[in-house]
C-alpha cells in the first residue's frame, strides 16, 4: 500500500513537459486546483531495467512444490499427533457403528448385550486386522494424502470417523440411559 501511494505522489507530484501539453488552457480546466509547473527544455526521464532473464527459471509449465517427507518411525507413525491414531480410531469407529447398528436391526440387541454376547473376540480381531492394515503403509512412507483424490479424500475419511466415534458414544450413552435399543 505504501509504494502504491508513493508511486501516486510521484506521479501527481512530477511536472509535466511543455512539449507533452500543446494546450494550457485545456489542461488548466481539467485540473483548475492543480499547479502544473513547467519544466526546463533539457529535462528528461530515462527508466533503465537492471533485471536479468533467467532462462533456467521460466518455464511453461510450474514444478509442483515439494512434498515433504513422511517419517517411517515408529513413535513418529504412532504419536498422538501422528498420521495413526486418529485414522485407526476412526476407521474402527465406522465399522463399529455400522455393525452395532446392522446387529441392532436384525436381532434386536442393545450394544451392551453384543459386546456381552461374542462382541469381544470380533472388536479385537477387526481392530488388529485394521491396525496392521493402516500401519502398513504408513511405514512405508505413504502418507493418506498422497492417495485421496475426488470426493474420497483424507480429509473426509477423518471427518466421517470422528462423526462415527461421536456416533458410537451417543449410542452407547442413549442405550444405558434408555435401557432399550435405539431402533
């Protein structure tokens, strides 16, 4: 904004040729309030660049920026703030939610009489199953990111896993205060 408005004073500020304006009257009536001072026959303005083309530099096509690198570390893969945790959960979250509800509606049982009736074995085993599966490639240096294209992408899977965690708790806490199933 600042070398704008220097830009402007030096412009409205830079006296104007009399070679440039044939007829003071005419510049007179347009600008009545403003003094147009006349400059001496010798002098002149010359703008010179400096710059210098790199050939190397311009190009047709941008290069894309850099894509930073995935840590392959264990602690890194799985600290709270890494790609992990939340994926997983999230992932467990929305098979969880979609069982219990699919169990709900075909047999009838509350989420706590699942989890009492078999449910254990079935939550470790898929949640083993799904652990290796999301760490797998994380340890190889494939982040989530790189794989979402189009309306799958990983900003979406992370949202729908925390609305299914939310799901799930509300289920549960809707079950306990009932005593009754949802549906």
């Amino acid at each position: 904004m600042m070398a704008t408005s220097t830009v402007m004073q030096t412009v409205l500020a830079t006296p104007v040729a009399s070679s440039l304006v044939k007829n003071r009257s005419r510049v007179s009536s347009l600008f009545s309030a403003t003094y147009v001072p006349r400059l001496r026959g010798s002098a002149s303005k010359r703008v010179q660049c400096k710059a210098e083309l790199d050939d190397q530099n311009i190009s047709a096509e941008p290069s894309p920026p850099p894509k930073p690198k995935v840590s392959t570390k264990f602690a890194d893969v799985l600290a709270f703030s890494g790609p992990a945790p939340e994926r997983i959960n999230g992932r467990l979250a929305m098979i969880g939610f979609v069982a219990a509800m699919a169990v709900e509606l075909s047999k009838g049982q509350d989420l706590f009489s699942q989890i009492s009736n078999g449910g254990v074995s079935w939550f470790v085993g898929t949640s083993i199953l799904l652990s290796v599966a999301s760490l797998i490639p994380l340890f190889k240096g494939v982040s989530a990111e790189s794989k979402s294209e189009g309306v799958m992408t990983s900003d979406a899977e992370m949202w729908n896993g925390r609305f299914a965690m939310l799901g799930l708790v509300a289920l549960a806490f809707t079950e306990f205060v009932s005593g009754r199933t949802l549906l």
